[in-house]
C-alpha cells in the first residue's frame, strides 16, 4: 500500500528502517490482555504482527514488511490506521507522520476540547505575570483563560462568554469602538490574522457558524472578510481608550502553546510607568471570583 503521490517526498532505505525500527518498538510496548487479546505464550513482549495488521485492517505481509524497512512508502490513511492499531497518543502520531511521510499530519482542530486543555501549569503562568495583561484563546479567538491583569484591562472575567469572542466583541460590541483609538485598523489587523489562525489550526469547518453569524450582524466584518487579508499575529502596540483608567498603552507579544496548535498565547506589556500604574489601579478592583478560565 505505498503511496503513488507525485508530492511524496524521497523515501530512502534510511527513513524505511528508522520506520520499521519505531513501529516494532511501539507494537512490543502494548499489552495484549488490555486490548482484550489472548496473551497465551507469546515469545516477546507486545502484539503480534498479524494482530496490529488487523488492527489496522492492512495486509498482515504489507505491514511486516513495513517493520523490516522494505514496504515502501505509506500513505497518510494507513499511517492513520496504525496509528490507532497501536493506540498512539498524539505526539506518538506526529512522530510517525515526520518518519513516514516528511510532514506533520492535517491538524484537526476540536474548539471543546481545546477550552478544556488549558492546563494549571499554563494557568500559574498567566498569573505570574502580574501587571501585564496575558490571555489564550483558541483558533476561532475565543478567550479560554486569563489573568487578573486582563481580567481588570479587558474586562473579560466580567463578560458573558459570547463576549469572551474577540471577534465579536470588537465587531458586534456597541462599546468597542470607543475603545479603540483606531477602531478599523485595529478591526482589519484582527480580522487577517484570524483568518491565518483559522487555516493555520485546521478550524476553518468550525468557524463558518461564526463567520456567517459576524456577516449577518456586521456589514464592515463582511467587508473586511471579502478581502482576503492575512497577517501573523506576531507583535505590536496596542492603544486602549480605557473608560476608567484612560488611555493606556501597550506592546504585544503572541506565542504559540508547545503540543497544543488549538492554543495561542498573548501577553500585552505596560509601555511605560504610568501605563503599569494605571493597570496596577484596574487590578485592585477586580475581585478575584473574575479571575482564570471561563
């Protein structure tokens, strides 16, 4: 079952063998009992060929010949097969796509769990950061988890969920504009980088209820969509018209969470002693109730 196409990067003798050589070890790791297999006698540790050939519903000669590094290139549907045949977890996946196939495989991007993988490691480090407002969203940009800094300057801890959506909340808030010292460029910015998230995280299936539900209830959304700008979130300044503390300026920089492609880090920075003064003022006021994941 090698794959035929004409994209597929060299396949040399080297990759095969470094194949073969994981796939044997990652069979030998399984228990057989645990898969409701009988263990009987079996002389070495792990599965069977033939077991995770069937596992896998490939050709049992195909797949032995895979561990010994001479069955040619699979394709990114059987790779899928056994990597599910030998329950690998998703770093495990990954692993077998670089050796197999050159590449990573297609993300698939899941916005439940992703508000549901924010870990208390990710958030300690949210909340170590005490005057600089800092946030994860997904790849549709909902808010999933924030600090007392962003809670006090954005306000999210008090919004309903829907709100917690920066998209809608720029485009549908009656509020956001005044906000902003330049609403539509900041409004364009969001926008292009948005549609590069939405691609880059495989969620574009999953934003088109969005997208359809800001085209309905915002003509310059729909405007903006239409044309097709994308920009990396990156690093930059951001200008607040803050209603309570006035103006207050920050600089900006996005992260990527390791492992997780679903999840993006922003961690906004006071630019100078009275722009942290007058956040360490918002922060005061904020009860702690309003405080970490939605």
């Amino acid at each position: 079952m090698p794959s035929t196409s004409a994209s597929q990067p060299t396949y040399s003798a080297s990759s095969a063998h470094t194949l073969g050589a994981y796939l044997k070890d990652r069979r030998t790791k399984l228990d057989p009992a645990a898969l409701g297999l009988p263990a009987g006698r079996r002389r070495t540790p792990g599965l069977r060929r033939e077991e995770v050939a069937q596992r896998a519903n490939v050709s049992a000669t195909w797949y032995t010949w895979l561990e010994q590094g001479r069955g040619g290139a699979p394709s990114a549907e059987v790779l899928d097969r056994i990597a599910q045949a030998l329950m690998l977890t998703d770093v495990e996946r990954e692993h077998l796509y670089l050796l197999g196939l050159g590449h990573p495989p297609e993300v698939r991007y899941d916005g439940a769990q992703a508000a549901a993988r924010v870990s208390p490691r990710l958030q300690r480090v949210l909340d170590s950061l005490e005057l600089s407002p800092a946030l994860v969203k997904t790849a549709t940009w909902d808010i999933v988890a924030w600090n007392r800094a962003a809670a006090a300057v954005f306000e999210y801890g008090a919004a309903a969920p829907v709100e917690r959506n920066i998209l809608r909340r720029l485009f549908c808030n009656p509020d956001a504009r005044a906000w902003q010292r330049d609403w539509e460029s900041v409004a364009r910015f969001v926008v292009a980088a948005f549609r590069a998230d939405v691609l880059r995280a495989g969620a574009s299936a999953e934003v088109e209820a969005l997208v359809d539900d800001l085209n309905r209830r915002s003509p310059e959304f729909e405007t903006m969509w239409r044309d097709h700008d994308v920009r990396t979130h990156g690093e930059g300044s951001k200008h607040l018209l803050h209603p309570v503390a006035g103006p207050i300026e920050l600089e900006f920089s996005s992260f990527a969470v390791d492992g997780r492609p679903e999840l993006g880090m922003v961690i906004y920075t006071p630019v100078t002693p009275a722009d942290a003064h007058r956040i360490s003022a918002l922060i005061d006021a904020v009860p702690q109730t309003l405080v970490h994941t939605s």
